[in-house]
C-alpha cells in the first residue's frame, strides 16, 4: 500500500536526516515512528504507588515557581469596578 503524506517541512527533515544516518528508507524510519506511537499510546504505563508518588513528585519539582496572587489581587474590589471610577 502508498500513502502519501504533507509533512512539515522541519519534520520531513528529521525523518529524512534519520534515515540517512542509519542508511534505511525514510519510509522505514516513517513506519517505525508510527508503530512507537502507535504502541505507546495502546498500551497504559503500569506504576506502582510509590513509583507513581516519585513521578508526580517530579514533575510537581520540574514547574517553575510562580508567586501567589495576594488577598488584595483577587479581592472582588480589585476585580470590579465601580461605575463611578469609570
């Protein structure tokens, strides 16, 4: 079977970049990449409880730090305005 596909022109050149370097066909390198996806999104991650506390715990780590909004920033004062300040 032939099946063509419009790839973005960046993702085209990664296929194609992978494919030389390994010396295949870029539609081996195409295939595969479908078959990984493919794979990885049939079949579910099995965690143990304490991997999956160590997995969040990571990625809770890996957020950058953002500043809490104080009392005042989400009063409903500051939210709205009153006709005469307009």
């Amino acid at each position: 079977m032939t099946i063509t596909l419009e790839l973005p022109p960046g993702l085209e050149a990664r296929f194609v970049a992978e494919a030389k370097a390994k010396g295949i066909p870029v539609g081996e390198v195409v295939k595969a990449y479908l078959l990984r996806e493919r794979a990885t999104l049939s079949e579910p991650v099995q965690m143990s409880p304490e991997k999956w506390d160590k997995a969040w715990d990571e990625l809770l780590d890996s957020l950058p730090d953002i500043p809490t909004l104080s009392d005042e920033a989400i009063s409903r004062e500051s939210i709205y305005t009153r006709e005469d300040e307009c």
